[in-house]
C-alpha cells in the first residue's frame, strides 16, 4: 500500500473536517452580531419619541378629507 496516498487522504479528510468546523464557527459569530445589531437597533427605536401629529383640519374645503401631512 502506498503510503503517502495515505498520508493525502488523511491530510484531505482533516482539511475538510477543519474547514466544516471553521464555517460553522463562523456562522455562529455572524449569527450573535447579527442579534446584537438588532438588540441595538430596537433599543435606539424605543428611545425616539414619536412625533405629534397635527390635528386634521375641521372646517373648511382644504384638510378636511385627506390628511397631507408627510
């Protein structure tokens, strides 16, 4: 038996185990600072007061149908 064709299946199979691992680790990083991002971003919502509407017009033609305000 040829031993270093051995030694390339082996060194082949390590490599592809070491690199499903990597990938997973990276998967797991990518995941937590995707949910970090998104516990900042929920927090930064949460802290703008939303602004008052003003109120419809209730006599007149202008405002009294549809609301303009953008």
């Amino acid at each position: 038996m040829d031993v270093s064709l051995s030694n390339s299946i082996v060194s082949a199979a390590t490599a592809a185990s070491n690199r499903q691992t990597s990938d997973a680790v990276n998967v797991a990083v990518l995941k937590k600072a995707m949910d970090i991002q998104a516990a900042g971003a929920a927090t930064l919502l949460q802290s703008v007061a939303p602004a008052a509407q003003p109120a419809l017009a209730t006599s007149g033609t202008l405002g009294t149908q549809v609301n303009t305000f953008a």
